[in-house]
C-alpha cells in the first residue's frame, strides 16, 4: 500500500509530490483528532487507509491560490514581449487559524507530524514583560485569548521539528537553542527562578525545562506549508502584516527605523544576550539560530 504513494499516477492526481505529502500528513493529523475515515479500514493501518482514500479520490488539497501579477501590456512591435512576473506567494491567514498546543502535537502520530518546509506563527496568553502587546492579532480560543507575537520559518528540517523540537522543547545543546527561546527565556529570567546575581548556582537544565513548561502552558502555534523556495519571500510579509514584535530580523522601517527597534535595543536584545550569558553560558556575541 505505501509503494501506491511512488505511483506517477497518484502523484499526478493529487497534483505532485509536495501536494501529496501535505495532504497525506493533514489527514493523519485530521482523523487522529477524530475526522471520520471514508473507507472502510478493516485489517488497514491509520497510514494505509489514508492512502486509500488517496487512490479512491476521497480526498483532495486545496492550497491557496497564488496571486499572480496582473500581465503586461502589449509591447511595441520592434521590442522584445515582456516576460510575466513571477507568481506571488500567498500569504498564510494568521488571523484565523488552528492553534495547536504542546500537548496535542505530542500525540501526533510519527506519519502525521507535517515534515515539510513551511512558516508558523507563535501566540501567546501571557505576553512576556516589556513586550509591546497593543494592537497585535489576538485570536480568541478556548475562553482564552492568543496573541501573535513571533513569526518563523522551517527549510529542510521540517515544521514539526522547528515547532516541537527546537520552540517547545529545547535542543539539548545549548548552542542550538532557538532564539524564540532565548527571547521568552530572556524576558521571564525572574519567573524562571534566574538570579544574574547568582550564576554559579543556576541549573541550566532546569531552567530549560521550566521554559518548556512555561511554552507548554502559555504558548500555541499555527502553521501553513509552503514551497521552501517561497520562505524568504513570505516571510517579511509576515512580520510586517502581522506586526510580530519578537521577531528582530526583516521589521519594516517606520519614518526611517525598523518597527520596535526601541522595544529592541532596550528590553529584548539585552535579555536575549543574558539568558545566553547565565543559562546557555555562551559568548554575548555567538550566533542565533532563528
């Protein structure tokens, strides 16, 4: 049954490759979560009656439409035909998504953890202290309400790794430790139990897992894949429509300076630098991984 999935057919069908592999993953993730199947599963694992309902068109991807750029007029006849602008990538709607927590995504089975390249939005219900919270999205989600405060993207590694491996839980060398982390981190030093004044007896571990813990309690992420070759472009486009205060890279500039770019120098880089400095015991200066 797995092999049906290296069908030219069935890619051809679906609409390629990537399609495939999103559509596969969203439903894994859509019947653990309760979606009725639409075949009868019998003797059929999870995965294989998925790609059951593949074969039998069942199921379909509907991904958003790119906008494309309104063609060129006509050209004079002793000029060469202007090329057509690239398509535009679509813009994901962060504004009304799927919020997912800690806990429901460690349930995830191993085939339905969404392995493509794509770009995640991070909200939060405690907005850590000095972070300018007016005026950004706010969903409102289970008697609560989320406010969007980082944008990021995952390449190679997938967003299920990015999401739970690298934000929830932490890398265990402190080098990779994500800078989402090393911002939250930063600016809840004192809710972590951190005492710069004490650094020979801060437990590293253990103000990492209470991070992770403090992630799992107070933030929810959504996610929209995308074609790894689309990232650099959307992902500006995020930060700047969805005013993403934590994110330091690619701010819009505002009569001159990039947005936030006091919340920056003064509150977030210093608290960056000194979760580095206390709890990752790196140099100030060491390179951050986004």
């Amino acid at each position: 049954m797995i092999e049906a999935l290296k069908s030219d057919e069935v890619v051809e069908k679906v609409g390629g490759r990537f399609k495939l592999a999103v559509l596969v993953q969203k439903r894994l993730v859509d019947v653990t979560f309760g979606a009725p199947l639409l075949v009868e599963r019998g003797k059929m694992t999870l995965m294989e009656a998925v790609i059951q309902e593949v074969l039998e068109g069942k199921i379909t991807l509907e991904l958003p439409e790119r906008k494309r750029a309104a063609a060129p007029k006509a050209a004079p006849a002793e000029m060469e035909p202007a090329e057509e602008e690239a398509a535009e990538p679509k813009i994901p709607d962060f504004e009304n998504p799927k919020l997912w927590s800690k806990d429901q995504i460690d349930k995830f089975p191993e085939d339905a953890r969404p392995t493509t390249p794509g770009i995640y939005a991070w909200y939060f219900d405690e907005v850590p202290p000095g972070v300018p919270a007016q005026g950004r999205v706010v969903v409102e989600k289970g008697g609560k309400s989320w406010i969007l405060l980082y944008i990021g993207i995952a390449k190679k590694e997938g967003i299920y790794q990015r999401v739970h491996d690298w934000h929830f839980e932490g890398k265990p060398s402190g080098k990779f430790e994500s800078t989402l982390r090393k911002s939250v981190g930063g600016l809840l030093l004192e809710t972590l139990g951190v005492k710069p004044s004490s650094v020979d007896d801060i437990d590293a571990d253990k103000v990492k897992t209470k991070l992770s813990d403090w992630m799992g309690d107070h933030a929810r992420v959504a996610w929209a894949s995308a074609d790894a070759k689309d990232l650099a472009n959307i992902e500006p486009k995020c930060i700047d429509r969805f005013r993403s205060p934590l994110n330091i890279k690619d701010q819009p500039r505002i009569q001159g300076k990039p947005r936030y770019l006091e919340f920056h120098v003064k509150v977030l880089k210093p608290a960056r630098s000194l979760y580095k400095k206390l709890v990752l015991r790196l140099a100030e200066d060491s390179e951050d991984e986004e």
